[in-house]
C-alpha cells in the first residue's frame, strides 16, 4: 500500500505526461467531474490527457467528456483513476487496465488499493475535493474546471443536503464558483428537474402508495414491470 498527500500527487502528475483517465462504472457526477477538471488541469499544464471512454454515461454527463475523450490508438503512459474504490467497479474498457492504474484518487473508505500509488482521503465529501486541492498547486481553475469540479462536489453532496456535507464541502464549492462558472444552471439541471418517464414512474409509485401507522409510514411497490 502506498498512499500519497495531495502535494506527492501534483508532483506526480507534473512529472509524468500521456494521461489516461478512468471512470467509474455507472459514472455519476462525481467521478464524471473529476475525470474532466483533472484532464483539463493537465491539458493546460502542457500535458497530452485523455478520458478513456464509457459506454454507461448517460447524457446527464456526457457534455462533461465532449472533446476529451481518448481518440483511437492513443497508448497512455500514465494511467489515472478517479472516484474509484474497487476493481469491480471498472467499466469493461478500463478493465484492460486493471494492473495498469499508476494512481488512484478517491475518498471512499473501502478504496482496494489497487494501484501503484493512491491519494485517499476519507474525511472528504467528494472526490472532487481532492481533486480540487491536487490540480490548484499546477494549474489555474478556469470556469470550465470550476464548474467539472463543483458538479463532482455538488452531486456527491445531494446539492448540500446531504449528511456528508460539511464545512470544507461548501468552502470548497465557494472557491470552484470563484471561479467564474454561472452555478444556477447547472443545479436546475441536475437537482430540479426531472424526465417525463421519472415523473410518471414517481406518479404511479404515489397512486399505489400505502400509508400505515397513523400516516408515519409509507409503502410503495417497484416491480420490474414498473
């Protein structure tokens, strides 16, 4: 195991070059975030960075990826992981480089420590906030690495709501909007608004809804069908 600070880890990004960044399967905001600030940070700092595709993106996030996707044939000399806690969690390309993975960052307890080195932080809300700490010591934050960074901490977050959201979640959002990225839109679109098909799954869940207990409890049924 070979766990490293956030300042070992800009060094390290600083040294190496021919970046290849992984996501997370099913990837949410968070890993989303982090793979597009982190490859844009690098991009300025003069370094050749990729995303490595996932087919599991939805188009929630795939505007996050547009222009940063690995092109065809690209070999990476450094691999990078992002929000990733365990090798199960590789999407099926990354799993190519399961052995391959030269630094993982992420903030989750269970983290597998698969990788030559890691950057855990576990007291973090968000991977993106150790993102944020890593690519502020090379690169300025642009509004366009602001606002990658703030839909990682954002999201992971529940938009502040949820318990994980503490003093250094919101500092570190205020400093991402410092950056000049207009955060109104991107909260609309991921904490308040909704496709048709979630709102008449929600309505069909509603209409069957059982209350019991004086209306302290409720119970809902999802089948597969639903």
């Amino acid at each position: 195991m070979n766990t490293i600070t956030t300042a070992k880890a800009a060094a390290f990004l600083q040294a190496h070059d021919n970046y290849l960044i992984l996501t997370h399967v099913r990837p949410d905001g968070d890993t989303t975030g982090c793979a597009a600030g982190l490859c844009r940070a690098l991009r300025q700092a003069g370094r050749t960075a990729y995303i490595l595709e996932n087919p599991e993106a939805t188009e929630l996030f795939t505007p996050y990826f547009q222009g940063l996707t690995a092109t065809e044939g690209f070999v990476p000399s450094t691999v990078v992981s992002v929000d990733i806690a365990a090798r199960s969690l590789f999407p099926e390309p990354a799993k190519a480089y399961l052995d391959q993975v030269d630094l993982a960052i992420d903030h989750h307890p269970s983290q597998e420590f698969f990788a030559k080195a890691t950057c855990l932080d576990s007291s973090k809300a968000a991977c993106g906030q150790i993102i944020y700490e890593i690519v502020k010591q090379f690169a300025q934050i642009t509004p366009e690495i602001g606002k990658a960074l703030y839909v990682a901490v954002s999201t992971d977050c529940g938009c502040f709501q949820y318990s994980n959201t503490d003093g250094e979640a919101h500092r570190t959002a205020a400093a991402l909007m410092e950056s000049g990225f207009d955060p109104y839109p991107v909260n609309r679109k991921f904490f308040r608004t909704k496709t048709f098909k979630r709102l008449r799954l929600e309505g069909m869940l509603t209409a069957g809804m059982e209350l019991r207990d004086g209306g302290a409890t409720a119970i809902v049924q999802l089948t597969r069908a639903l």
